[in-house]
C-alpha cells in the first residue's frame, strides 16, 4: 500500500522535502516527453498524409470478385478500371497480326511489333481462354448485345469471343483428349438435374432450346464447371411428319427467317460456347440455307458442332469457306439404351481418339448414358485420358 496516500498533509511534505533530487529528475524527464509529444504532433499536422496513413484502408471481403479470364488458363485479376494514367490494354494492340492460307489450306497467323496508341505505360489484360469459376454462371456483358430476341452474343470490342470466354480450360498437354457432349438438357427437369449433378464437370452440357428454366439450369451447370452449347432444331428429311419443335431452321424459309428463329434461340440463356444441332439432315445437307446460318455463328464469336448424324453434311466445307469454328462428333454413345453398351461406344471412343489424337461423343440425357459416362470417365483419367471441352477441339482457323 502506498503510505503516502494516507499519511497527515505535514508528512507528505517533509517527506518530499527529503527527495529533491528525485523529483528534479522527474520533472525533467516530464518536459521531454512533451516536447517529443508535441514534435510529433508538428510532423504529423505538416504532413500531406499524415492522417491518412494512420491505418490502411481495408478492403471488403464480400465484393463480388473479378469477371475476367486470363489466358494460360490462370484465374484472372482484371486491371483495375480507374488506375491513374494506366490505361487498359488488349493483349494484341502492341502487334500487327496477320493471316496467310498455305497451299494445304492450313492457317498460318504472323505477329510483328507495332507502336501502341497513346502514350506512358498500359496495363495489358491478356485475358483471353475460359472464365473465372466463381463467376462463370454471370455473362460478360462486353460480349452481349441488346436486340428484341433478348441479349445475343458478340465478338467483345477486345476481340475476344463467346467461345474463348466461357470455354472450358484444359491442361495443354499433347495427349489423348475426349469430349463428351451430353445434349437435350432443359426438356427433363429430373434429367437436367441429374445430368448436373452427377456427371463429372469436364463433360459439355448442351441445352435445348426450347427446354424450361434454361436460365436457371445454365447457372447451376456453370458453377458445377461444364462448358455449355446451345442446341437449335434444324430440318430432318422426314419433315414435318418428324418435327424437331417451334422455331426449326427450314430449307424452304428464307435467310432472314432462319436467322430471326436463330436469335430466338440464342436469346434464351448466355454463357456458351457454340451452336449444336437438333437433328437437321436436311438442312445440314443445304449449302444455300446452311451458310447465312454459319456466317451469323462465326460473326457472333460461336462455334459449331455437328452431332455427326447425317452422312450428308455439308458442314465442314460450309465452316471453311465462311472461316466459322467447327468439330464433328465421332460417336453417337447411345443408339442402345444400355450401360454395357453404352461403355462400349466410349472404348469405341477412345481407340478414334488414341489413333487421332482427340475424338468426340455426343449423347443424351437418358439415365442409362449419365450412368455409363460417369463411370466411364473416372477410368479413362487414370488410363491418362484427359476429358476437355468440345472448344478445346474445334477446328479454329483464328486459333494461334
């Protein structure tokens, strides 16, 4: 206990008359305390940013992150739009690019340096393959147009394109690789939830267009990882009596009506990659009523994949004269409504692939297909299959 406190008032002070030294020292010390306290006070009152440097502005931790992609299939960090004096720049205003055809028709693409517009220093997003995964059920908004068919996609103002954006990343490796094309989602909701749910995400989901909820089910398949296609109805031999739904892309229709009904059906969700057909051997097999329809895919930054049911498929000459991103299925897995077959049609599958490189199989929601491919797909990745998206393989002639 401090006896002081409780001692008579005269104690006190003969007790502190007996201590001059003591509080001599004490006294001083005192005043340099205040003279640093008030030198400090001085430094930080004259300084710009005294103040604010005080404590670090802290960032909030639940914004929503970036949208943007980086090329080498890293995820993203866009630059950030109001940089000072650092302009956002797109990975190929630096480079003047060019394009040749070789005599075997093969596409041979020159890059030389050229002078960027304006001046300083630019912050170059090279963003170019697949869509960061914690936003991948969002579109790009710089890759979407308004029209009365709702929002259909375009080639961005960078250059970037629909199927590069929302395209599945793979590893790059020069193996075996397989897509698989898993279509008519959105007709079934049990179905569409299944295929979801329980096929692995390296599989491509195609979505009908006339199918329900697609907006809702193109989320839910894009956070589970999928790439996604946009399957449109197209003319079979056999019509009308086999009629693929409203809206079915005819030979005997006009350009301009074959192209409303194509935005029709583009508008109904975003986010994919390309067009696939819904039967068509008819139309498919019509130059003249074929090509508007893959000139307005190319256009809008699509591919095309052809299902790879009609023998007669002017595809491939079409998507070469109109330069459009294509690919042709290999194997159709489920003309036999049985697992055991099913599996067969994959190891089918996979020897096309091993003898060319890459192979792909389309099939359909059925259970029995999302049954054999689920299983099917875990054995072939440790056979040293990689399973990518169709994007992956399409013949792309603006490809580097």
């Amino acid at each position: 206990m401090n006896t002081d406190l409780h001692a008579p008032l005269g104690q006190n002070r003969k007790a502190k008359r007996q201590r001059p030294g003591i509080l001599r020292t004490g006294r001083v010390v005192a005043g340099i305390c205040l003279v640093l306290i008030g030198a400090s006070s001085l430094y930080t009152a004259f300084r710009g940013d005294g103040l604010k440097r005080e404590k670090p502005p802290v960032q909030n931790q639940t914004a929503a992150p970036p949208s943007d992609t980086v090329q080498d299939r890293v995820p993203p960090q866009p630059p950030p739009a109001a940089t000072p004096g650092m302009a956002p720049s797109g990975p190929r205003s630096g480079a003047n690019v060019e394009q040749m055809v070789a005599g075997d028709g093969s596409v041979v693409t020159k890059y030389s340096p050229k002078q960027r517009d304006g001046n300083g220093p630019v912050l170059v997003d090279a963003s170019q393959i697949g869509q960061d995964p914690r936003v991948a059920a969002l579109p790009n908004d710089a890759l979407l147009e308004e029209t009365p068919f709702g929002r259909l996609p375009i080639v961005g103002p960078d250059g970037r394109r629909p199927m590069d954006q929302y395209a599945r990343p793979w590893s790059g490796a020069q193996g075996t690789r397989i897509a698989i094309v898993v279509s008519g989602l959105g007709l079934s909701q049990t179905g569409t939830q299944r295929a979801i749910q329980q096929l692995p995400e390296e599989v491509t989901l195609a979505f009908a267009a006339s199918g329900n909820s697609l907006q809702r089910w193109m989320q839910e398949a894009r956070r589970g990882g999928h790439e996604i296609l946009l399957q449109v109805p197209f003319e079979p031999f056999d019509y009308p009596a086999n009629d693929p739904g409203p809206d079915t892309l005819l030979t005997s229709t006009s350009a301009a009506k074959n192209i409303e009904n194509l935005h029709r059906a583009m508008g109904e969700i975003t986010n994919y990659t390309g067009i696939m057909n819904y039967q068509g051997g008819r139309f498919l097999s019509d130059p003249n009523a074929m090509e508007p329809v893959m000139r307005d895919i190319e256009k809008r930054g699509l591919l095309f994949l052809d299902d790879g049911t009609s023998a007669q498929s002017k595809t491939a000459a079409i998507a070469k004269g109109t330069e459009a991103p294509y690919a042709f299925a290999d194997v159709q897995l489920d003309k036999q409504l049985d697992v055991n077959a099913i599996i067969q049609k994959l190891d089918e599958l996979e020897r096309v692939a091993k003898r060319n490189g890459q192979a792909i199989g389309v099939a359909a929601a059925f259970d029995e297909s999302i049954d054999a491919i689920a299983q099917w797909t875990q054995e072939a990745a440790m056979r040293g299959i990689e399973i990518v998206g169709v994007a992956a393989l399409a013949n792309d002639p603006k490809r580097p």
